[in-house]
C-alpha cells in the first residue's frame, strides 16, 4: 500500500539546507536535512521511501561519491544534484553517474517543487512495484489493495478472480493510474500461473532494435536470456503496449501464435492510452489485437466511482497520518464535495499524493484539501468539473457515511456527542452506522 514519501536534503551550509527544507514544506513534502554525506548515508539507502536533493560541493565526502554510493545502494533512487551556476561538466557527469536532474544555483523554487513532485511520484511507482513483486505470491494481500466498494469495484474483484483463473491472454486498459498494474500483478497472484515467473516490460520509449532483442532475442554473447524465454510458463507483462513499433508487433503476434493453445505463456498487455481519448484498438494491428483481449478489464476512472472517492481518501489519510504519528485531517462538508467533483486526471494515484498532503498540511496545522484541489486542478474551471453520470443517491451515502465518521472520530465514540451534532435519534444513527460498516468501538 501506498508509503509516505520523504525528501532528504543535503547541504554542508545551514542556510542552504534550511532555505530548500522551508520552501519544499511548504509545498507540502515531507523533508529532513543533513549536513553531510556521511549523515545521510545513516539513514538514506536501500528502498528509501522517498528522494535526495544533493549539493554537489561538499567537504569531506562530495556530491558526486554520494551520488555513486547511493546508486550503488538503489540505482531507481531519485537524486537531484545542486551544482553551481555553469557548473556544465559537473551536472553532465552526474547525470551519466544516474542522478534523476539538476538544480542550478540560484534555483527557481517552482522548479525545484516540479521536480520534487515528479521525482516523488516517480519513487513511490518504484516502491509499490516491489511491495507487489514482493506480495506476487500471495493472492488475498494483493486483493485487498483493491479498496472500493461501488458495484464496479465488486464486478472489478470478481473478473480479476475469474481470468486470473483463466489461462488466456488479457489486455487491460485505462486512464493513468486508476490501478491497471495493480490488476496485472492481482490476475497473476489470483491465478493458476501464481509462484512461476512474473516479468514485466516497459515499452514506452525504447528503441526499437534494442527492445527486439531484449524482448525475443538473439541471445547476445553472456547477455541476459530473451525476455519471452524468461517469462516461460508464467506471466510476461507488456506495459504500454500501444508504443510497441510496427515490426515488433509482427514478432509478437508471431510468438503468440506459436504457443499454441492454451498459451504456455500468459501475456497481459497494458494500454496507457485511454486519456487521450485514443483507444488500444487503433495503435494494434487488428490481429495482435483481437489475440490479446481475448479477455479484457477496462478500469474505470476514480470520477465515476462516486462512492469510493470518500472512502479511498479516508482509508488513505488515516494510513498516513498512522504513518506521520498525527491525526488525520478532518474533511468539512464543502471539502468532501469537491472531493466528490475533482476530475482526477491521475485518478487513485493522484487522490493518494492528495491524501497525503493533506495529513502533512494538518500535521503543520495550515493548509486546506480545498487549496490542495485548486493547485492540482489549476487547469480545471469549476465549471467544467462534472457530476455526470452518477447518481445523487451514490453521492448522499457517501457523504452521510463520511460525516458520521468524521463526527465519531471527534467525539470519540460518544453515541450521545454524535446525535446531539448531528441531531438524530440513537435509533436512527444505530441503523446508519450498520448500513455503513462503522463501529463504535473503533473509535473509543
Ligand atoms: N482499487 C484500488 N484501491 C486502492 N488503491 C488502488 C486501487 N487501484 C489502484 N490503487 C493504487 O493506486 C496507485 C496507482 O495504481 P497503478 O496500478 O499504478 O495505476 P496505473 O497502472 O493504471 O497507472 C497505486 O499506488 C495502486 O496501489
Ligand atoms: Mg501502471
């Protein structure tokens, strides 16, 4: 599940150091500073839960070392190296050596915090796919990731357990982040192909002949075997297949076609392309298309499953503030509808960033969910956000159920606190909390 995400900054000159932690708190990330390498390395590693601003001048162990030991520790960490203004070489080399940018001195702070968002939402992609490759073996903890209890969520559970059974291919498409690779992981977990192999492929942005050869081979002299050969007898998972060149298409197509039936081999193919309102169809020769969505799971976006949207962002905030060691932010009445109204564009990836923000936000003690929403929307009109398509009652339940959490939560448990605010009878308010699932007894 979802982690918090911190940044560490590390400067030898306070001034520094305490300027960057300032600006990038108060765009509402996590920081904690060090003085030096050295200190750093105490506590930044191996799976680090989040990313690195570094100087690159530094006494004693520098910048560039830095950078070489942490990617020795873990190469997929962001590092965002600071150099000197026209320091060119320097922030050439450190790009080579695998830092994720560069800042220069003086930096631009909106820059500073675009970076910080993408490097963070790019660390925390990395830790999800190795807390699921982790979880790959057991089915029933990758299901109940899937939180939503909207009947497409239901309908989602069960086609997941139903193909996951099945042993053709499958295409799954969707918005970005609506949970396309969590479904992709949960198919395998769930499945008869469960504990062989699970291999993924990332397509987008490869060249071509190298990805030929990576994916079909030939073998080259002492390199890694074919992907497909890899993946034998278990799951190859093609992420962004609407990016597969024309020619590779043909090999696929080819390679799927000699497995005969049922496939040795189960691909599932990911298609990123739905946003654009583009569709999976239309990037695939006709016959690759039709022999991967024998079966086919289409997400929904996070916009019309009205009733999670609370519920997600509940369950979210309460694990970071949980995570934080804080409270969790209580959410008001407008604030909850224009959660429900949010277009999210990145849709359960999104809200989570949102979520946490927010309990960082509290945890300080200013900053609104409404702000949040506006920064991420600035884009958006109010106007143009939409209530289409779903209905009033899903809204009603969704908003009765947050209240009377909410309400609980700052009574306490109190029965009597709750029906005085709230100004329902216990009767009543029994009947609600049972409709819902809550229980008194968590919130004592
Ligand atoms: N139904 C869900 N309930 C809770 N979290 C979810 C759900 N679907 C996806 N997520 C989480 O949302 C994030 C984005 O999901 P991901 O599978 O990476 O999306 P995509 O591959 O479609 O871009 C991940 O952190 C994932 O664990
Ligand atoms: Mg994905």
């Amino acid at each position: 599940m979802a982690q918090a995400m911190k940044i560490a900054i590390v400067d030898d000159e306070q001034d520094m150091r305490q300027s960057i932690s300032q600006w990038l708190a108060l765009s509402g990330f996590d920081t904690e500073t060090f003085p030096s390498a050295e200190d750093a390395l105490k506590s930044v590693g191996t799976d680090y839960p989040g990313v690195v601003v570094s100087d690159i001048r530094m006494p004693g162990m520098d910048g560039m070392q830095f950078l070489k030991k942490l990617m020795s520790l873990d190469s997929a960490l962001p590092v965002i190296m600071i150099t000197g203004h026209g320091d060119v070489p320097m922030a050439v080399e450190a790009m080579r050596v695998g830092a994720y940018d560069f800042l220069e001195k003086p930096f631009n702070p909106d820059r500073m915090t675009e970076l910080a968002k993408k490097a963070t939402a790019a660390r925390r992609m990395t830790l999800d796919a190795r807390a699921l490759r982790r979880e790959l073996g057991d089915g029933t903890t990758i299901m109940k990731k899937l939180i939503g209890a909207s009947p497409v969520m239901e309908r989602l559970r069960e086609d997941i357990l139903d193909i996951g059974q099945a042993d053709g291919h499958v295409l799954i498409d969707g918005e970005t982040g609506t949970g396309k690779t969590l479904v992709a992981h949960a198919l395998h977990a769930v499945g008869a192909k469960a504990g062989r192999k699970f291999v993924v492929v990332r397509l987008a942005g490869q060249d071509e002949d190298g990805l030929g050869i990576k994916m079909f081979g030939p073998m080259e002299e002492g390199g890694a075997q074919p992907l497909v050969e890899q993946a034998r007898g278990g799951t190859l998972v093609l992420e962004d297949i609407e990016s597969l060149p024309m020619a590779l298409q043909a090999r696929l197509l080819a390679w799927i076609n000699d497995q005969g039936t049922p496939p040795e081999t189960r691909v599932v193919a990911v298609c990123n392309m739905q946003e654009a309102g583009n569709v999976c169809e239309d990037a695939l020769r006709p016959d690759l298309f039709y022999r991967l969505a024998q079966m086919k799971i289409t997400l929904p976006p996070l916009r019309s499953r009205g009733e999670d949207i609370l519920m997600l962002f509940t369950r979210f905030a309460d694990q970071f503030a949980e995570e934080y060691g804080c409270a969790a932010p209580t959410v008001t009445a407008q604030e909850a509808a224009q959660l429900l109204q949010a277009p999210w564009a990145g849709n359960i990836r999104q809200l989570i960033n949102i979520a946490e923000r927010a309990v960082l936000q509290s945890r300080r003690g200013s900053g609104t969910i409404s702000s949040l929403l506006m920064n991420d929307h600035e884009d958006v009109q109010p106007q143009t956000m939409t209530t289409e398509g779903k209905p009033l009652k899903e809204y009603v339940e969704a908003f009765e159920r947050m209240l009377i959490d909410n309400t609980m939560r700052r009574h306490k448990g109190s029965i009597v606190g709750v029906m005085e605010e709230l100004c329902l009878p216990r009767r009543t308010l029994n009947e609600k909390m049972a409709k819902y699932g809550l229980q008194r007894s968590d919130y004592l």
